[in-house]
C-alpha cells in the first residue's frame, strides 16, 4: 500500500474509477482505532454529517452507495487509507470486492478474471507490487 497521502489518494480514485456500478454497493469500515495518532475523528465525523449521517462509526460503519455517491465513495476510502482503516469495498452482488487492511495491504476479489487482470494492471501502475493469494 502506499505510504504517502498523494499515493493514497490516487489509490482511492484509481478503486472508485474502476466500478462498473449495476446495483447499490456497500463500503464498510471494518476497524478502527489502530492507530490512534494517524485518525482525525473530527474530520471524519464532519465530513459524514456533511451528508446527514450523525451515528458514530462504531453505530454506523457501511455506506451504500450508488453512482451518484461515487465522489461521496472516493473521500471515505481516502480517509480509510489515510487513518490505517480496515475496509471492505462491495461494488455489488455479482461485481468486485476490494479489502484495504491497516497492515497496509489491499486484496481484490472478482468472479470475472479479465476485469481483476485489469485491476491488477491499474494498481501496478499506481506503484503497487501484486502477490498472487491462488
């Protein structure tokens, strides 16, 4: 995983860029609180009452989303990478699945090889070294 916010950033895009949305998808926060002095709280708990969502993430830590959510998508992955946040990505029930861990590790599942060679492909792109887990 990258280790700079630039890269993160670009990382968040490059995933949120190669959804091929066909019904609602699920982003769930899966822990948090590793690393306490690498989160802002304040930050992310404005950012999602900025879109009227005022539970806590231990409450409240999925997102549906939609393509129309998909900048909405991109800013809390950005801000998962950057707090060193476990994360699942769900683009749908037939569509891709992405992990991102706070060991700084991400893992991409999808029933059609071709699209996760061209996954592959993008995140080696992006600098990212690909370990097959066959």
């Amino acid at each position: 995983m990258p280790s700079d916010t630039g890269k993160k950033t670009a990382l968040g895009h490059a995933l949120v860029a190669l959804l091929q949305l066909k019904s609602p998808g699920l982003f769930w926060i899966t822990a948090t609180g590793i690393w306490p002095s690498s989160e802002n709280m304040a930050l992310f708990d404005g950012y999602r009452r900025s879109f009227g969502e005022n539970r806590p993430i231990q409450t409240a830590p999925a997102h549906v989303f939609d393509g129309s959510d998909l900048t909405q998508l991109e800013c809390l992955l950005d801000m998962a990478l950057y707090f060193y946040w476990d994360s699942t990505l769900f683009e749908g029930p037939e569509g891709v699945a992405v992990k991102t861990s706070h060991d700084e590790y991400i893992s991409v599942r999808a029933k059609d090889r071709d699209r996760l060679s061209r996954i592959e492909r993008t995140l080696i792109e992006l600098g990212l070294k690909a370990v097959d887990g066959s």
